[in-house]
C-alpha cells in the first residue's frame, strides 16, 4: 500500500497513513477516520486530545513518557482499536497533544519504505492476521 506524503499539514511533507480507530470493547459501532503521523522516533503511538471521550475508551493505567524535551512525564493510556490497509491492532495509546501518532509499537509490525524525494510512504505487512501489538514501559 503506498500514501503520499502530507504536504498541507507539515512542511516538509511527512509520511502518514490513513486509520481508523475505535473502542475494542464496541467494535465498529462508532469509529473516527484519522490521518496519522509515522513517527519512527516515537515510542508509543498516541491519538489526539478529544478521541478518548468521543469513543468511549476504556482506561488501561498511566505509563512514564519523555517527549522532545526530554522531562520525564505521566500519561494516562487508554485501550484502542487501530486498523489500517494492512493490519489491525488492540493497544494501549497516550493521549497527548493534537495529532495522532504511530510510534514504533505499531511500526515494529509492519515493513516501512520511506521514499522522500517522492514524498511516497509504502507500507507491507509481514503477516495479515489480527494481533496485539507488544508494549514496553
């Protein structure tokens, strides 16, 4: 699957991928469309401020995170159902900031090409069954 780059949100143009995300307790009954940042520096993925309660999340626990500042900080985490064109996940998301992100517990299950001078992401999945993406803290 390839998706270009978005170029009207970052300058330079940055690779995302199109997902869905929902509640894994509701299962599709309400789902939110979002375009997510690939951020292969980021630990965790995270989902913007404002999901959780318009899906109903259930709460998972709090995790310590560290951001570009590097202080060490507390985030509430939050159970999610993530799907993309190649796969699909239950896992535990931060919420914090404006954007979603894929961080590296989710891009550690895929096969990334990142073709900058294009501006063209493509992305395979080694496997295509369901399955729970793993967690560090």
């Amino acid at each position: 699957m390839k998706r270009s780059y978005d170029a009207e949100r970052y300058e330079p143009p940055a690779p995302v991928l199109d997902v869905l995300l929902s509640s894994p307790e509701s299962g599709a009954n309400a789902r939110i469309a979002e375009v997510a940042l690939v951020d292969t520096g980021a630990d965790f993925s995270v989902i913007r401020c404002g999901i959780v309660r318009q899906l109903a999340l259930p709460l998972r626990g709090q995790t310590p995170f560290s951001g570009v500042d590097g202080r060490l900080e507390k985030a509430f985490t939050w159970a999610v159902r993530i799907e993309t064109a190649v796969g699909a996940w239950n896992i535990d998301m931060l919420e914090i900031g404006w954007v979603t992100i894929l961080g590296r517990d989710i891009l550690n299950q895929l096969e990334l090409r990142l073709d900058g001078p294009n501006n063209v992401l493509e992305v395979r999945s080694p496997r295509t069954r369901d399955r729970k993406a793993p967690r560090t803290t």
